[in-house]
C-alpha cells in the first residue's frame, strides 16, 4: 500500500483538516484518481502487473503544495520528470528534480519522503516500482553502480542511483509513450507493459554506464557502444558463444580493449559475465518451464549435464535437480 498526502503547509499536517489522503492499493490492477484537492488538481494512475507498478501523475497547485509520499514496504523504482521542477526532500538532502530528468532510486518503509510543488507550474511525472521477479531477473545481468544500489535497497537504505538526476534519451521517452499506451491494449498489454519496463530500465542503465565511462575513464562512446554490442553478442549467443578473438572482430575492438574495457565498464571479465548470465538463465529456465535438466544444461551452452551440473552448483550450492523441486514446492 502506497499513501499520498497532499499539504500546503507541512507543518500543518497533523492538526489541518485540508490534508488530502490518496491511498494506493498495488494490489489492485488498475487505480486512478482525478480531480480537485484544496490547492489545485491532480491526476494520478497506476498500472499493478505481477512484475511492476507502473504510475503517472499530473498535478498543477494554486499556491506552493507539498505531497508526502508513504509505503508498507521497501520499493525500488525508476523516475522521469517529463516536466516540472519540484524538489525532492530525501534522507540525503534536497534535490531539484528538473523537467527532462530521470534517476533510479529505493525508498524505506520507515521514512516519509516528501516534494514540494511550486505554484502555478504544470507537473508530469511517470515511475516505475520493479516487483523482485523483474528486479533480480536484471540484477543477475548486471553490474556496477545498479547492483550496488541494489545491495542498498536490500539493506533497506534509501539512495538514488546518480545524486543529480540525468536527462531523459530519447529512447526513454519512447518507451515511456508505448508503455502509456500499453494502458489500453486489453488482454495482451500485462506482457507488452512489462517487456518495455524492461527495455525502459536497460537504457537507463546504459545511459548509467556511459556517464560511468565519462567520469576519467580511458573509454569514450564509442568503446563504451562497442562494449554494449560486446554484451548484447554474449547474452544472445550464450549458448554457443563466440571466442575473444571473433568478438572482437565482430565489434571492431581490438582483444586488449575488449578484455580490460569489458571489465572496466561492467566489472567483470567476458567470459566471467557469460557464466553469471548462463546461470541465470539456468535459474529462470528451472523455474518457468518443463524442460528437462539436461535439456536445460544443453540450451545455456553446456554438451555435457555433468558439467553442467558442476557449473550451477559452484553458483548456487545446490544442484539443478534440488533448486527445480525447491523452487516448484515453494510456489504451489
């Protein structure tokens, strides 16, 4: 459950009876709210999937309007300011949230975040919550400063993924539009809406990677687009996957810049980032389908099961057979 309350005055909010209260189910599929507060007009939608928590909000405030922000449990989100320039009050100060801006950010069940609206200014706004099976499935193919806020929100820590928000690409922007539009696709658009969320997060964290590059690093963009064409290649061909000296012909680096720019940018080595996505693909396919394990081992590149089995257990302490029962017993 998320609460919203609407105050013109924050120290009024306990004694006024002008506070408004928006209580947001996430359990519910679909909630919307628009019309007339005391200080102006909002409107506000969210969109529940079993994998995400899609909301927008529109709001413009006759006179300056602070809206405290509360949840009954810990959220990882992302966050676009499409426009507007409210400040966010946070447990690590303020920050000016600029129109055409975006960051990823957690937020604990145990503080009362708040922004403050200035007067007179259109605001619109589009989040994002990720629910722990599309968190730890981009987790597992990630690394860098993303994990590291992932570790924060486990530790229940509110943080922000850059301290100044960044702009908004226009590949955002585009996927923020389709997935708006996802809204009304009927019986197909709780697949669509999560599959672009997805595509949604990997650019920001794309977009983190090449600020990452830029902060004294020896990759400039275009060692940093390689790289991610480096990436895409392993993670599309993980199951037969090409050798250094064919990678990096295929994207145009030489083997000393793909070997230590690979590590640089994503903090692992090639091959060290093919193991950690062939074993989450491992674990995904243990969960969600009926393969068998050997077929299973087949599919992420391994010829033997044997191997295979060798390999998910250095991983994951277990072997696949045990983790497939753990995980079916658990979910029925």
């Amino acid at each position: 459950m998320m609460r919203y309350k609407i105050v013109c005055n924050v120290d009024e909010l306990i004694e006024s009876d002008k506070v408004k209260l928006l209580h947001v189910n996430r359990e519910k599929q679909y909630y919307h709210y628009n019309g007339e507060v005391d200080y102006g007009n909002i409107s506000f939608s969210i969109k529940n999937t079993p994998q995400c928590s899609v909301m927008q909000c529109d709001c413009m405030f006759k006179e300056e309007v602070t809206m405290l922000e509360e949840v009954d449990s810990s959220i990882f989100a992302i966050h676009f300011m499409i426009e507007g320039d409210p400040v966010y009050h946070h447990a690590n100060g303020d920050t000016l949230v600029k129109s055409n801006s975006q960051n990823i950010w957690t937020m604990n069940d145990k503080k009362n975040n708040r922004t403050t609206f200035k007067p007179n200014h259109f605001c619109s706004s589009f989040c994002a919550i990720l629910n722990e099976p599309l968190l730890n499935r981009i987790i597992d193919q990630t690394t860098g400063s993303f994990r590291m806020l992932y570790q924060k929100y486990l530790y229940g820590e509110e943080a922000m993924l850059w301290d100044r928000h960044n702009s908004i690409t226009p590949q955002m922007r585009m996927l923020i539009s389709q997935i708006r539009n996802g809204f009304f696709m009927g019986n197909s658009e709780t697949e669509y809406i999560e599959e672009k969320v997805t595509n949604l997060v990997n650019e920001q964290i794309y977009h983190s990677l090449e600020c990452e590059a830029k902060g004294g690093c020896k990759l400039d963009r275009f060692d940093v687009i390689k790289l991610q064409e480096a990436k895409e290649m392993v993670m599309s061909r993980y199951d037969a996957p090409l050798s250094l000296a064919e990678l990096s012909k295929e994207i145009g680096l030489n083997q000393k810049k793909l070997k230590e720019g690979f590590k640089e940018l994503f903090g692992n080595t090639v091959f060290g980032f093919l193991f950690e996505y062939r074993m989450s693909e491992a674990k995904r396919l243990l969960q969600e389908s009926s393969l068998s394990i050997s077929d299973i081992g087949y599919q992420c590149g391994y010829s033997f099961p044997s191997h295979f089995t060798t390999a998910f257990r250095r991983k994951f302490d277990c072997t696949p057979k045990t983790f497939r029962n753990l995980s079916w017993s658990s979910s029925h």
